[in-house]
C-alpha cells in the first residue's frame, strides 16, 4: 500500500457566537490545515497539524514538502514513514512547527491502517487500558463575571465533573474569576485553571506566576497550567516548589527531547502533550511513557477540529497514566462535521470510539462549506 499523493486542505469555520478572547490574543474563525494522504490501494487517511490554527499556509507549504520525500513509500510503516520524514527535516525541523505539521502525516498514516484492517486507531498502538476517561469542559475564556457563571452552569447542567477556566492577567484578576468559578461548580468537581502563558508575547516570570499562584489556590485546583514561557523550564520548576496545586504544561512542546527538559527538572505534575502537534501518535506514547517513568501524569491538549480531537482520545485511551482528557466547549463545525460518529460520553466519562481508523471523513461538502480566509488565524495580544 504505497503512498501516491499527500494533500493539504485550507478551512476556515466561523463562530456562531462571534470571536473569543483570552490573555494572549483572540480567535476571530477558526482556521484548519487537514492532510489527506492517498493510497494506491484507494485507502486515504485524513490528518490535521494543530499549528494550522495559527499559521495555515506555512503548514501547507511545509506539507507539499514533505510530500515529495514520501510519495512511493509504504504507507503500513508507519515509524519508518516518520522517520524518512522527520530525519529528511532535521537541519531545520527538528522541533516546533515541522514536527507539527509531521503530526498531521503520522495521524493519516493510522487512520488508513485502521481503516484497512477495520479496526480503531488505538488497537494498532497497544491496545485500550481504559475502558472510560474523565472528559473535562474546556472554556472559561474572557467575558464578564455574569457570562462567566452562565457558561460554567451550563457545564454543570451537560453533565461534566471537570471544568478549566482562562486566566493570565494576574492576581486580582484570576483570584476571583478561580473563586467564582469554584462557588459556581461546587466543590465535587475538578476544576482547572489555565494561565496560557506558554503563548502569550509577554509571559510571566517565575516570581510573578508564585504570586498568581497562591491568590488562585484556595479554589482547590485540580492543576495549574502553563505559569511560565514554554521554554521557561527552570521557571516551571520553581513554580512548582512553591505552589499549592498541581502544575501543568507542555502543550506547545515538540517532541520528547522537549519534554524531556521538564522532566529533568522536576517540572511538572501533569504532562500535556498534543497528538496533532508533538509528532503525532507514536511520539505522544513515548512522552506519556518517559512521563510515566518521571512520576508525571498525562492529560492531553486536543484544541483543534475534529482530526485533533479523536487522535488525541485514541492514544489517550492506549496510556496507562492517562487520567482525563479535553473538550475544547467553543463551538467549532469543523469537529463534528468530520466525525464519523458522534463522541460516546456518559456520565462525564468519554467511551471509546469504535469506527475504523480515527473515525474521519472529508466530504468535498465541507470543503465547499468552509472555505479558507487567511484573515481569520489566531491574533497575539501585544498589550493588555
């Protein structure tokens, strides 16, 4: 089954309820850069790299290259597929945006031989070690106090026992949106609280994130996420000496020698890598596995549309030290639409998903649905 074509596809979906905004910037459309990776046996795989969301015709572009190391390869071998790629690129993209756009090619890759041998994605990686996981709400972004309570009561009428919110504007601020947001949920449920600074163009230092830190600890975290730069691995460190709650990050990180930097250090609690973004599949059972050995458990970041979410859920459920996964709660069509089946959540737990491959299709409907406008990719803020 060789590899005869990989295509990148460029979308865009419009938010019903208008642009979101958050600490570091703002999403005007959603924006999406899928691969399809054709056979010769007539198979195709459908995959997406999460930095489509931010830069999709630098994804294409990379895309059209990689294609040209991996057509004629055998698209069963799937390690061997990657490392062709990734060593082909290892001058200039070893890390960061290549290894995401890498993420893309790999996660195509499973979903054909899922879909060759009829069986789920995470079946050919191991095996499922859970027969549910905790799925929690993924929100919380700005908006005011009476937005704010809205949206977390209507998580709690869905039926989710685990919320995260925003923050990252500091003390004031985040102290008293984690103490609304606690009073709002009630004290049985997780709740989570993300300072995105891992992205944000003028990241907290370590001192400034202790301080955050303890004005946030009150509201019984579940964790703490991204306090510092992505690349601040000493920061994370010292946060988490100094914190009364778990400390979270890793979602922008590339590759296990990225993750390893926190793991040396004693940075983290709570690993969250990303299927879509730190080199697909494989490489997120290998970081769950060095994490495993480091003492540090897995939540994966899934953030993007519907390839980003159900490769982030099949190797979640094949990770031991898996405990919840995430569900990004602002409406994008561009999840749903490429779902074969609808997510099987009960009780706030996520079942496993049973169609073959990842459980995608690509219709030239959706295509012609959403077409793409460069205007729409996410916008840093530069100044609060």
């Amino acid at each position: 089954m060789k590899i005869t074509r990989i295509e990148p596809i460029l979308l865009t979906a419009p938010l019903d309820s208008g642009p979101v905004a958050w600490s570091g910037g703002h999403i005007p459309m959603f924006c999406a850069c899928l691969v399809r990776v054709h056979t010769d046996a007539g198979i195709t795989g459908l995959g997406e790299t999460y930095g489509g969301l931010f830069a999709p015709e630098a994804a294409k572009a990379i895309v059209e290259h990689y294609e040209t190391m991996a057509v004629g390869l055998d698209a069963s071998d799937v390690g061997g597929v990657w490392s062709r790629l990734y060593m082909g690129g290892l001058f200039w993209g070893r890390a960061g945006f290549a290894v995401s756009v890498l993420s893309a090619i790999e996660m195509a890759l499973w979903d054909i031989n899922g879909k060759a041998l009829d069986v789920p994605a995470y079946k050919l990686l191991g095996g499922k070690v859970h027969d549910r996981l905790r799925i929690y709400a993924s929100g919380g972004l700005d908006g005011t106090a009476d937005q704010f309570r809205r949206e977390l009561e209507g998580y709690v009428e869905s039926g989710f026992t685990a919320v995260k919110i925003r923050g990252g504007y500091g003390p004031r601020y985040d102290g008293a949106r984690a103490a609304l947001a606690r009073e709002t949920v009630g004290p049985e449920r997780y709740l989570m609280m993300d300072m995105v600074q891992g992205h944000n163009p003028r990241p907290w230092s370590a001192a400034e994130a202790i301080v955050v830190a303890e004005a946030v600890a009150d509201a019984d975290l579940t964790w703490l996420e991204e306090p510092c730069a992505a690349y601040d691995y000493d920061g994370y460190a010292k946060v988490r000496a100094k914190a009364r709650m778990p400390i979270s990050g890793g979602e922008s990180s590339t590759t296990l020698h990225e993750f390893k930097h926190f793991f040396d250090r004693a940075a983290l609690d709570v690993a969250q890598p990303d299927a879509a973004h730190c080199g697909g599949m494989a490489e997120f059972c290998r970081i769950a596995t060095a994490a495993n050995a480091a003492g540090v458990r897995i939540v994966p970041h899934a953030w993007g549309s519907g390839p980003a979410l159900t490769s982030n859920y099949h190797a979640a459920f094949t990770t031991a030290n898996c405990f919840m996964v995430e569900f990004p709660t602002i409406e994008n069509p561009l999840r749903h639409a490429l779902l074969v089946e609808p997510l099987n959540v009960v009780d706030g737990f996520l079942l496993p998903p049973t169609a073959p491959g990842l459980g995608l299709h690509l219709t030239d409907d959706v295509i012609a649905r959403y077409p793409f406008n460069r205007d729409a990719v996410v916008r840093p803020r530069f100044e609060h």
